[in-house]
C-alpha cells in the first residue's frame, strides 16, 4: 500500500469553462457512472443513521480500510482535512461511491486524489467547476483503452449536509486514497470556540482524529479536558466536543467582511468575541468600604450590605482596606488599613445600628482624604453601601465637588434578595460616573448557600465583567444598528451573517467597560470574506440565494455547492478560468440629589388617619420643655425619609441663652425614634413649639 502523504496546498480553484460540445467518456466509465448514479439515489433514502456509504460499482469487493481527519481548529472556524482509503479486493477495476454525511454548517472547500507519477506517490489536484462541466470532465477524461488509467475523482453537492464522492478507477488488489477538505463554523461561548463533531465514517469504520490549533498559544480541549496537539481519537461517539481557548487577552477578537454577489446584493459577516477575561482586578489596592447605618436601611438590608461587603472583598487580596460606617457621624472600623480578609471577618461579626442621618458626604469626604494620603500610583478604590435616602442639601454637583483623590468610586443601592446587579440611573450617577465607578441597584444574601453566588455577582465591582451599553453598527445603506442586546458578557460572543442589498464598509462596536467608553472597529477582512463566502452554503441563508449568486459565492470561496462541484482529472486538459444602552432615564424629581419629590409632611397612605405633623409637635414639645431656660418659643426645621430624621437645618429661636437652648432641641430633634407610619421616601417639616 503506498503511503498517504499531505498534499500540497491547492491552488487558486479554475472557474467554469465556456459552453463546449459534450464530451465523450470512454465506454466502461460512462457504464461506471450511470451505475454509480443509480446507487447514489438509492442510497440517499438510506442515511437516516447519519453514517456515510461506502461501495463499489462493479463489485462488493471494494471496501473502506482507513480513514483520517487532520482537524485544525481557528478562531471562528475548522478545517477538516479528510483521506478515505478504499482497496479493491475484486478482479478488475472499480469506481468507489462515496456518500458523505458531513456534520452541520460543514462544506466542502477542496479534492485531491492520490496516484502515482514516476512511480512515486503523487496528489493530483482538483479543480472547482460548474458542476455539469465537472461531471462531464469526469466522465471524458480516465480509462482510456490500451493505456495506463489516470486516477479521477468527483465531488459533487446532493444536499445541504450531504456529498456525494466518485473515484476511479480503483485497480484490483490495490489502495486507492481520495482526500478532501470541509471547513466549519464554530461557536462561542465560555471564552472557547467551540466545534460539535457527531459520530463520523461508516457503519463499521469510525473516522480517526488527529488534531491542532492553527496560532501558537492557543490550547485545546476535548470534552471539556485539554489535551495537547497532535492528540489522536476516534469519532466514536454520538456527540464529541472540541474547544479551542485563545491566548490569554483582555482585547477583543473578531473579523468583518462584506462580500459582493454581483446582482447588487452582497454577504455581510461579522464575528466579535469578548475575552475570557475583560479586565483583572487592582494588585495592591488602598480600598475604604462605606457602611450605611442610617434608620432608613432596614436591618434585613443592613446584613445583605455586610454579605456583599465581605463578597466584594474576597476577590481583593493584597489590598489593604478600612471600613467607615455611616449615620449623622462618620466612625471608622479600625482606624488604619488593614488586610482585605481581616476586614472581611470583622464584617462577618458586625452588627450596625439604626441611627438617624445619613451624611454619605461626609463619609466620602472622609475616606477620600484617606485615600488621598496613601502612596502615589496605587489603585483607589472606594465602596459606598447605601439606601442613597439622604437630604435635600446634597446634590449631585455637591457630591462630586468631594471626589478629588482620583479613587474609582461605586455605590451600592443595596438590598436583601437573590444575589444580582443592574445599574442604575440615580442622579448621583453623574458625579460617580467621573470617577469611573457606576451607581448600582445591588441584591445580596446573607444565607451560607449564597455564598458562591455571592463571590461570583460581586466580582463585577473589582473588575468590570461586560460591556454595557452595546451598541453595533454597520455604517452604510441604510444598515445601521442591529439588535444584539444591551450587554456582551466576557467570554461571550457576537456573530451575525445577512444578505444586504447596498454596500456595508466596516461594523463598528461601541459601549461601557463600568463608566470607560469603549469602542473598536472591525474593517473587511478578505480572507474572512473567503472563508464566509464558502460557509453560506452550510448556513440558513442558501434559501435566499439565486444561481448566479451561488456561483459567485461558491467560486470565492472554493466551494461545493448546488451549482459547483470539484474535479480532479489527469494534466493535459484543464479547465480555463474566470473571475468571478444603557439604563432608564432620570425620573422627573423636584429634588436634584433624589428619586422622589420633596414632600410636605402631610399624612401618607390612603386613607391614614396617623397625623404627622401632630406626632412630631409633641415630641418636640415635650423636649424643649426639658431644654435649659430661655426662649419660650422655637421653629424646628427637619426632613425626614421614611422613618429616619435625615436632616435638622434649622432651629430658630431669640432671646438669652439662644444657643444652649437650640442645641438641646436640635440634638433631641435628631433623637426622634420615628414609628413606621412614616414612609414618605422625603418629607419636610417646619414645626413650632412653646412653653
């Protein structure tokens, strides 16, 4: 048996010859493919088990002995370069009949046929034809009488997913060795490409794998589990997954092409893969995590703050870390910075208290100047955990005049739920978004079984996870954006093939890395218009195409096709060639630093028969009758969010001893326990008392 050796790579395949007069086979070939026609169509109701056929014309002696796939695997797709080898165990010449069951998306993109040529192993390649010039090319050209038969093969398109593969002649007692070529889409998610490959061969031969990546650097997996290249397995099974993982990046990967079908239409394709890993989290970081321990958080979201604060921390080793906790005062939970699973523990023991005030100004003020006197170059970073239900006087303008330390800044709307984040659209956005932080709605459990979920949500506040804010557009008659979704998830990807009528000149990707802008354009890539130009006809759109469409498609990329099949015949006579966003906008809001609008202080529910105004007169009445003498009257001015007294700006009173007096009701102002029948999100009141 001669040995297989690889062949050389095939040339530019020949277009389709002009009309000429039919040409004439030889007799016993002509026989040949009328016969194995008639076989071809008997076996195309036999292939529901999905093997291919093999068989021989004039005998049942000719059967299958090897059969081997060099599979290399690329970035959004793979080659599969397969040799099937027959022997003819019969007395005479043979044609072998091959009927191809290739795997899904697979097409055909080159033939070869081993003979012999000065008595030496020798490829003969083949060239791509219309395909009744092929087939008739196959019938004029071998087995001429009284001479040495030249070796032939035909590979022709029976239907999407199916091909149909002549050789002769196959001589008595001898191998006989075709080899062909499919190319494949793969898919990707998980930051791999992906390649599903079904049982392969037939019946009683299953095909021999071996297999490598096309770039350096990129590692191979099988089922899940990396193997080297050059691994060798067989395509035993129902179902065999191949993977394929890119060298480590944080850029993203992708490639563009816009193909033109000469009928005004062209092909668009576009892949974009996110990188396993978008970004890495700061090394040696200055961090201050800020702890809401106002009134208006209740405690059930108070320990969900606590459980995220330990989920954010546990993705931060190397960093040291303070915690200040937050109501009226800003108090500091050790005083310096400590190690990021010291803090962590000492969250797992807190308990915060309910205090009335929330001054999240001062606390960022105070964990700025922090950060602000650790060493130039290092990463800052700040967590704020909060209701965000602050006064009135704090506006976003205010809050962002704070931020001068240059630390990236997140906050946390938090509360007590399945572990989850959006962002959110809160007007301290703004101010927050310069630092290159993001105001999030957060959801965090306390419970040990949320623990792994917990660590894998809050990863996303150390490093951004996804692009936000996607956006893809493909500039250029009329296509503008397409609807991928607002979000690319790292390691997911994006691909698009469409027929377009006008000319597409790029694709262009733009959105949020946190509050980062990002953006990257994708200009046409020939060889990726080459390789999509073949993978249409394993895709959905053959349907929509036109004859001549598929003809200027199957001859760009060297593809078997409903209109193409490929030729492999002796030299001498060859065919001449032709060519061929984000989140919701801001609520209307008479309070710049809120959500909701400033209220007055009336009764709230409906129907509720609670008086507001009356509940906190008599607490302040009682109070400044215990306050040191002076004034006989005073106006207390407080707002109030939900059932915390969020903010005391005014007491006014005259007389002698102004000042103690005023402190004493301002201090038992702030002092109020209030009852659960305050839940307006703001309200204002101006309450006089006496004595």
């Amino acid at each position: 048996m001669p040995t297989v050796r690889p062949r050389p790579r095939s040339r530019r395949p020949a277009a389709r010859p002009a009309p000429a007069a039919a040409p004439t086979a030889s007799p016993r070939l002509a026989g040949a493919v009328l016969a194995g026609a008639a076989l071809l169509l008997a076996a195309a109701g036999a292939r529901a088990d999905g093997r291919d056929s093999v068989e021989g014309t004039e005998t049942n002696a000719l059967v299958e002995k090897e059969h081997r796939i060099a599979l290399r695997l690329d970035r959004g797709h793979a080659e599969l370069v397969v040799q099937r080898t027959v022997h003819n165990g019969g007395p005479r010449r043979d044609q072998a009949l091959f009927l191809l069951n290739v795997p899904q998306g697979a097409v055909a993109t080159g033939l070869a046929s081993l003979g012999l040529k000065g008595g030496r192993p020798s490829w003969r390649r083949a060239d791509l034809m219309e395909a009744e010039a092929a087939a008739a090319r196959y019938a004029e050209l071998p087995g001429l009488e009284g001479s040495s038969p030249a070796d032939t093969a035909l590979l022709s398109w029976r239907s999407q997913g199916s091909l149909a593969l002549q050789a002769f002649p196959c001589a008595p007692g001898q191998p006989r060795t075709v080899e062909y070529t499919l190319r494949m889409p793969t898919a990707y998610r998980e930051g791999r490409h992906h390649l599903t490959l079904p049982r392969v061969g037939t019946e009683t031969l299953a095909a021999t794998v071996v297999v490598s990546a096309a770039r350096p650097g990129d590692r191979l997996f099988l089922d899940g589990k990396p193997i080297s290249p050059g691994a060798t397995f067989q395509l035993a099974q129902d179902e065999t997954d191949l993977a394929l993982a890119p060298r480590p990046s944080l850029a993203l990967d992708g490639a563009f092409s816009s193909s033109l079908l000469g009928s005004g239409r062209e092909l668009v394709a576009l892949r974009i893969d996110a990188p396993l890993r978008l970004s890495e989290p700061p090394r040696n970081a200055r961090v201050v995590v800020l702890l809401d321990a106002s009134r208006s958080l209740p405690e059930r979201d108070g320990a969900a703050a606590l459980a995220a604060a330990r989920a954010y921390l546990s993705h931060l080793d190397g960093s040291l870390v303070e915690v200040l906790t937050f109501d009226r005062e800003v108090r500091p939970r050790h005083g310096r910075f400590v190690p990021a699973a010291r803090a962590a523990a000492d969250l797992g023991t807190l308990v915060l208290p309910r205090r009335n005030g929330s001054r999240l100004d001062d606390a960022l003020a105070r964990a700025d100047a922090l950060l602000a006197a650790t060493p130039a170059g290092l990463p800052r970073r700040i967590l704020a955990l909060t209701d965000l239900r602050t006064r009135s006087a704090l506006t976003p303008r205010r809050l962002g005049a704070i931020l001068r330390s240059g630390a990236l800044v997140h906050v946390g709307v938090i509360g007590e739920g399945a572990p989850g984040l959006t962002r959110n659209e809160h007007p301290f956005a703004t101010p927050v978004r310069a630092t290159g932080g993001l105001v999030w709605t957060a959801r965090a459990s306390a419970r040990p079984g949320d623990a792994g979920a917990m660590r894998r949500v809050y990863e996303e506040w150390v490093r951004p996870l996804r692009i936000d804010r996607l956006d893809v557009r493909l500039p250029g008659a009329g296509l503008s954006q397409v609807a991928f979704g607002e979000q690319l998830p790292e390691g997911d990807g994006l691909a698009l093939l469409r027929l377009h009528g006008g000319r597409v000149t790029r694709a262009v990707l733009t959105g949020e890395l946190w509050a980062r802008p990002v953006r990257r354009e994708f200009t046409p890539d020939a060889a990726h218009g080459r390789l999509w130009s073949a993978l249409v006809f394993g895709s959905e759109l053959l349907e929509s195409l036109t004859e001549p469409e598929m003809a200027a498609l199957a001859f760009r990329g060297g593809a078997v096709s409903p209109v193409t099949s490929y030729v492999a015949s002796a030299p001498g006579k060859r065919p001449r060639t032709v060519s061929l966003g984000g989140g919701t906008g801001r609520g209307a809001s008479t309070h710049e630093g809120l959500g909701g609008g400033l209220g007055q202080g009336g009764p709230t529910g409906s129907g509720s028969a609670f008086d507001h105004r009356a509940h906190l007169r008599a607490a302040l009445q009682k109070a400044f009758g215990g306050c040191p003498p002076g004034p006989k009257s005073a106006r207390v001015t407080l707002e109030t969010t939900v059932d915390e007294v969020v903010d005391v700006p005014a007491v006014r009173l005259a007389g002698r001893h102004a000042a103690a007096v005023r402190q004493c009701l301002g201090e038992a102002a702030w002092s109020l326990a209030l009852p659960g029948e305050f839940r307006e999100q703001l309200a204002r009141y101006e309450i006089e008392v006496s004595r």
